[in-house]
C-alpha cells in the first residue's frame, strides 16, 4: 500500500511537471511566445519552458558575419514558429551557418528555421514578418497579437493571443486644434481727396516735387 501511494505521487508530479523545453542555438533569438516563458533552473544557457500543446514563437536569426571592414551583424526578419507537441525537447537552429554575405544571400532566399527533437524534425508551420506595417510596432507580444489577427499560415487564435492583442496600443485618435482668426490688417486713415489736392496746392514746387517723389516710392505700400 505504501508502494502504490509513492508510486501515486510520482505520477501526479511528473505530471503536473510535464511541458515542453526550447533550447535555441546561439543564432537563434527568441523574441516573443503566445504564453508566458518560465526559465528552467540549471538545464543550459537559453532552455525556456512552455505549457504543452499548441504553441507559437517570434524569433529571428542573427549572425556575425565578415566584411570588408570587420565584422557586421546580420539581423533577419521576424519569423512566426506555430508547432504541437508535448512532454519533447525543441531545438531550434539555423538552416545552415551564415558566415558571410554569402551566407546571409542564401538565406534571404529562403528565410527559415530548423526544429528538431532528439535529432528529428518536428513538423512546424513558418511565416516570415515582411509587412512593412509591422516595423512601427516595437513591442514583439503586440506584434505576434497582430500577425494572429492577419491569418497568416503561422496564425493561432487562442486566449492567450487575445491578452497580448488586448495590451497593444490604439492608435491614437487626432485632436481637433481650436480655429485661430487670423489677425486683420490695419489700415491707416486716408485723407480725403480733397484735402490732399489742397495741400498740394499749397506747397512750393520743390515740396511738390519731393511729395511727388514719395509718393511714388510708397505706392505699394
């Protein structure tokens, strides 16, 4: 009796234990996960923990490539990993190395990521985030919230998505600025006519002539 109660509390440990562990190569950048991450103690650098079942990672690879002037780092696009297991293993890794221009050429033409689980591959959905629309949004759980809202062929709709979609920004709506008048032009009070012919007329012609000359400097005006 006191076997089986053992026996008992070792299942339901392990079960309520049992997820799925992801270790990445050092190429391979997680960036956003539809769940929260938990990091597992003393299992290796970068292994993270996920429920099981049906999960979906934003990652992106990255590289130290060589140049004529050094070493430059290559960033890829964001790419959407949608996958099914439980109680595995995940290794996620790049295609091949990239290395040089070469390297980043080759797998620009056919951007992806391997996942494999004890050396076999797991069968996964990939999507590449290309849309120019997404490079305003800094926020990577806000962007994997609205590629799901796309239907990509990565897309998942799940609870979980749904917070994250909830916590992504509104745009902000425009706020209407009050109408400034615009300020009117004053005028200076013209004489009447017959005022001016009278002063005029009352000069002498060298008065007259340097009224004539002001006048026509300032007739714009």
């Amino acid at each position: 009796m006191k076997k089986l109660a053992i026996l008992s509390l070792a299942l339901c440990s392990a079960f309520s234990y049992a997820k799925t562990t992801i270790q990445t190569d050092s190429r391979v950048e997680i960036l956003a996960v539809n769940q929260e991450i938990n990091q597992i103690a003393n299992t290796g650098k970068g292994d993270l923990q996920i429920e099981n079942g049906q999960n979906q990672l934003l990652v992106r690879v990255t590289a130290m490539i060589d140049t004529n002037g050094g070493k430059e780092k290559f960033n890829s696009s964001p790419l959407v990993v949608t996958f099914d297991v439980s109680d595995e293993t995940l290794l996620l890794e790049t295609p091949f190395a990239i290395r040089d221009q070469r390297g980043v050429n080759r797998y620009n033409k056919n951007p992806n990521i391997k996942v494999t689980s004890n050396g076999k591959d797991v069968e996964t959905s990939v999507d590449i985030i290309t849309n120019e629309t997404f490079a305003l949004i800094k926020d990577y759980n806000a962007m994997l919230a609205t590629y799901n809202q796309s239907n990509g062929v990565a897309a998942i709709s799940t609870a979980a998505a749904a917070t994250v979609a909830s916590t992504t920004a509104s745009t902000p709506k425009p706020v209407a600025l009050p109408e400034v008048e615009a300020p009117q032009k004053q005028t200076k009070p013209v004489a009447k006519p017959s005022s001016l012919q009278a002063d005029f007329l009352a000069m002498t012609p060298e008065q007259r002539q340097e009224f004539v000359s002001w006048a026509v400097k300032n007739l714009n005006n």
